[in-house]
C-alpha cells in the first residue's frame, strides 16, 4: 500500500509564511493546501489558494478531465525506457533508469508538470521533503531518482521521456496519478540536470534542437 503525504501538524515548527510556500512547486503547493484543509489550517490554505492564483500560466496545471490520445505513440513506461536501452528496477514505482551501455540517465517526465517561460523549459526532478510537502522524496522512487539526478549532474547530460495522463490533487504524479496515458516513445529530450541548494532540475530549450528525439509539443 502507498505511503499516504504526511499532513500538515502544528508540532512540525514549520513557519509557512508566504516567502517559504512560494518556493514550493505548484504541484507541491496544491498538497500543502489540501493537507491544511483537512487540518483546519484556514490560514496557510489561504496563503497557497493567493500563490496559485498567481501563477502564471506557463506552469501547467493539471487536466480536469482524461485528455485523448491524440498524435502520440504511446506506450507503457518500462516499454519506453526499453526502447532507450534501459530497464526499469521496479515497474510501478521507478520513473527513471541508467542505461548501462554508456551509463546515461533517463528520466521519465510527466508533461503537464514542465515549467514553461518562452524557449526554457524545466522541470522539478527533486527535492526534499520540506514539512511534509513532498513525501515521494522520501519512498524508494523519490530516492532512486535522488541517485540518478546525483548521477546525470556528473554526467552532463540526461535524456528524458515524456508521460501523459491525468494527475491526483494532492500528489505528485510520480507517486500516484488519476490516470496514466503512457509515454511518447517518438519524443526523448536531451536535458542538462542543475543543483538549485537542495533541488534537482532538469532544463532544456525548445528553441535548440535536442541532441536525441524531437522538441516536444508542450
């Protein structure tokens, strides 16, 4: 059974004032509002319900409803990283690989969370488990991609596919996710990882062509 998110308590001595949410991720920022609903925290509720009303649009939000599959070759996600060279250690929770041909990273990306400002993309790949805001960090998937970001920054490079489907309020797609479409086996990214104090993002520019695969169509 998975781990549930680890709710917002009073004895986490966490002061989430406006500054520290705005840190957080979207994705991040929509379970520490749902975790404060459910606590009666009408304050920091009301403080994520501001920082996501200014977002801008560039920051997807996830779908309300299962898009079609329409113009892309899906296929499931160990099928994808098979198709890179590369095998997955668990099915169900592993959402990146290192191929071991020439010991690149993959990483499996879920395409409505891509952070958009004109030709730059990136992309959260991790990031602690400040106050209980994201406890995938702290499951066997969020630590094994913690060792494989500490791997691709070596590196210099990473490849990356794309999911799609539609996300679960309150989680992290990578941890639990209404629906998964599956993974466009025609798009691989080529992605630079950067260390951001204790983040790990992947980056990329559309507006370049990717050393492997094709620019997404975000």
């Amino acid at each position: 059974m998975a781990k549930q998110p680890a709710p917002i308590t009073r004895s986490m001595n966490v002061n989430w004032d406006m500054e520290r949410i705005s840190l957080l991720s979207t994705s991040e920022i929509r379970q520490l509002r749902s975790n404060a609903d459910r606590l009666g925290q009408e304050e920091i509720a009301s403080l994520c319900e501001q920082i996501l009303g200014s977002r801008p649009r560039g920051i997807l939000k996830p779908p309300t409803k299962r898009r079609r599959k329409v113009n892309r070759n899906l296929v499931s996600r160990s099928k994808g990283f098979e198709l890179r060279g590369a095998l997955l250690a668990n099915a169900r929770s592993s959402w990146g690989s290192v191929r071991k041909a020439d010991n690149t990273v993959i990483f499996c990306l879920w395409n409505d969370a891509i952070q958009v400002d004109g030709a730059n993309c990136s992309y959260l790949l991790w990031a602690p488990n400040t106050g209980g805001s994201r406890p995938w960090s702290d499951l066997p998937g969020g630590k094994e991609r913690l060792e494989q970001c500490l791997v691709a920054e070596k590196n210099g490079r990473a490849e990356a596919l794309l999911a799609y489907g539609v996300a679960l309020e309150g989680h992290l797609p990578e941890d639990r996710a209404q629906a998964v479409d599956g993974v466009d086996q025609d798009t691989v990214l080529a992605v630079r990882v950067e260390r951001r104090a204790e983040e790990f993002w992947g980056t990329w520019n559309r507006s370049q062509p990717a050393e492997v695969g094709a620019l997404p169509p975000v």
